[in-house]
C-alpha cells in the first residue's frame, strides 16, 4: 500500500496471515500506534483488536474499545497491547476508524508494561 498517511491512533483492516502458533490470526482491525518519525518506513507497528470477551477484564494487555462513530467498531471489542507487531503497509486493506488519543495512550502504556517499561516505577 505504501501510504505516509496511515496515522498513529487510524484503525485499519490488517491481514496478518501468514501466521505461525498462537499468534493472531486473518484480516482484522488493528490500531497503528507508531509515531509519525518512522514514517519514512513502509512499516507501521500495529495492535490487533478481537472481540471483547469477559475473562480479558483480569487481562491488563487488553484495552476495552467501545462501539462509537468515531473508530466504526460492530462491537464491543480489545485492543491486544500483547500481539503488537510491525507490520508493511502492504498488509493495509481499508481505513476503519480512529481511536481517541486517550485510548492510544492507554494501549501505547499497556506495551510498554508488557515489555517491562513500567518495572521497578
């Protein structure tokens, strides 16, 4: 796709396959968290978002994203700060939505503790 104006906090349609294990799988949403300064990539880095489900409430990787007119999500669902990944912009099918630079921060934070940033704060 090749397009500088894929934008932190956009939702998009991503195909993620091919996939190995239990990483997540198919064409779904994904909210693009990478800042403008790696722009000069066709890469961006990406959370995946799947349905809200009650057991990920213990989960503090998933960030709840509620339906709105803003991001265009059918349902209730999750960002998964646990499945980042950086990914082509090739992989890019269709703009969705945006989530609200609140939520970004949110999801952005829950990376940085699965990574271990928030360690020994």
């Amino acid at each position: 796709m090749t397009d500088t104006s894929i934008a932190r906090g956009e939702i998009w349609l991503v195909n993620f396959d091919p996939t190995v294990g239990q990483e997540i799988q198919k064409a779904r949403p994904a909210v693009v968290i990478s800042i403008g300064a790696a722009f000069r990539y066709s890469l961006r880095i990406v959370v995946p978002i799947t349905t809200w489900q009650d057991k990920f409430a213990k989960d503090f990787w998933m960030i709840r994203l509620l339906p709105d007119s803003s991001n265009h999500l059918d349902n209730e669902s999750a960002a998964n700060a646990f499945q980042i990944r950086c990914v082509s912009e090739d992989r890019f099918s269709k703009k969705l939505g945006m989530v609200t630079s609140e939520q970004v921060d949110k999801i952005a934070k829950a990376v940085a503790y699965c990574i271990g940033l928030n360690e020994g704060d």
